[in-house]
C-alpha cells in the first residue's frame, strides 16, 4: 500500500505547476498613491515598504509606487491607495491611519487577484494572504477528506471495499495540495519557488504523510464499526 501511495503522489506531483504560481506572483502591480501633502506620501510608501527593509527591498517596492501627479507617473494603476478622508475615487483605498490592516483586509477582498503578487511586494500583505492560503487549503483538505470518508458512515461490505481500495488515493490528493500550499506560501513571502527550491518542505509533508497515514490505520482498527 505504501508503494502503492507514492507512486499516486509522484503522479500527482506531476500536475502541479509551479510556474503558474512564480508567474502570479511576479506579475507587476502598480499602485498610486493619492495624498495632499509629501508627509502623508511618505507614510504611505513606509508603511508598504517599511524601514526595515534593506535597501534593495525597498527600492524593488518603490518600483511599484507612484505619486498621482508627479511627472511620468501612469495614467492607469491597479489599484488607488489614498489618504484618509480624500473623496472616494474608483479603485482607490483609504488607508485609514488607526488600522492599516483593515485597508489591506480591504484590498485583497476585492483584488484577491493581486494577492500573491502583492504579498510579494508588500509586507504589510504577507501575513493575511498566508493565513488566507492555509484556510483555504485546510479546508479544501477537510472537505476532501470528509466526502470520501462517507461510505465510511455505512460500514457495509461495498462501502468498506471502497474505502479501502481509495485510501491510497485519498492520501496521495492531501498530500499534492499540502505541496500546492508550500509554492503558495513560499511565493507570497518571496522566497523562490519551485521543487528545487521547496525539497527540503515538500520531503517533509510526504513523510508526514505516510506517518498520518500510519496513524489512522492504527486508530481506525481500534475504533469499533465506525473505524
């Protein structure tokens, strides 16, 4: 059966694309920058490029950033970052100076589809689209999981086949999605992305996964009826 998983998981594996997520989260933003006066600019550009950044880092983040009204700025931006209490514009965010995270609670609610990209770029993003990107997996996993555990519920002689003829399967799909969430996580803390570069994790979710999968066997044969 073991054999059996890894290979499933190896196959799996080969769906994934990596590439696809770099590409996300490289794709540039540009976000303007609306205040009226150069002190609330520059508040606005320590807050998305904080000071302890290196110099590199925060020169890579300015790149993304353009006072409106400043010669050569664009015409167009993705997204409007504004001082509070300015007329509402479209596409633009107050940035509302008692609770920052609400604006960026607010940005990626309606433009998750910069998410990544910005969590790349913006560290006052990272921690909510991490923690967005572990719900979501978890319960995609959960649900997976709880569906193809049904049969399970009605322990008759067909149902117990299934289960066991599926569970290396069941195992081998929790497990590439547990690998799907480490390119997520690794791209939106700008780390690089990629089985290479991700080896050292993603050894350690298979690993973790036979030893889960272990784990129920054992428990699951103590478990009368409903095991």
């Amino acid at each position: 059966m073991a054999t059996k998983a890894l290979r499933q998981i190896r196959t799996a594996v080969r769906s994934l694309n990596p590439g696809a997520v770099r590409e996300a989260a490289e794709r540039p933003v540009s976000v303007g920058l609306a205040a009226t006066s150069s002190e609330a600019h520059a508040a606005m550009e320590d807050f998305l490029a904080p000071l302890g950044l290196s110099r590199r880092k925060r020169l890579q983040v300015f790149e993304s950033l353009h006072r409106i009204g400043d010669p050569g700025s664009p015409r167009s931006f993705d997204f409007i970052l504004s001082e509070e209490g300015l007329p509402d514009a479209p596409d633009s965010f107050p940035l509302f100076a008692d609770d920052p995270q609400r604006t960026v609670r607010w940005v990626l609610q309606e433009r998750d589809d910069l998410s990544l990209a910005l969590a790349r770029r913006f560290p006052p993003f990272r921690k909510p689209v991490i923690g967005g990107i572990i719900r979501e997996v978890s319960q995609e996993n959960a649900l997976f999981a709880l569906f193809t555990a049904l049969p399970d519920l009605l322990p008759t002689i067909f149902s117990l086949g299934w289960a066991a003829a599926e569970f290396a399967s069941d195992t081998a799909v929790l497990t590439v999605n547990q690998i799907r969430m480490a390119f997520l996580i690794a791209a939106a803390s700008d780390r690089p992305v990629g089985y290479t570069e991700q080896k050292k994790p993603i050894a350690s979710i298979i690993a973790g996964a036979f030893g889960w999968r272990a784990m129920a066997r054992e428990l699951a044969g103590k478990v009368p009826f409903v095991g």
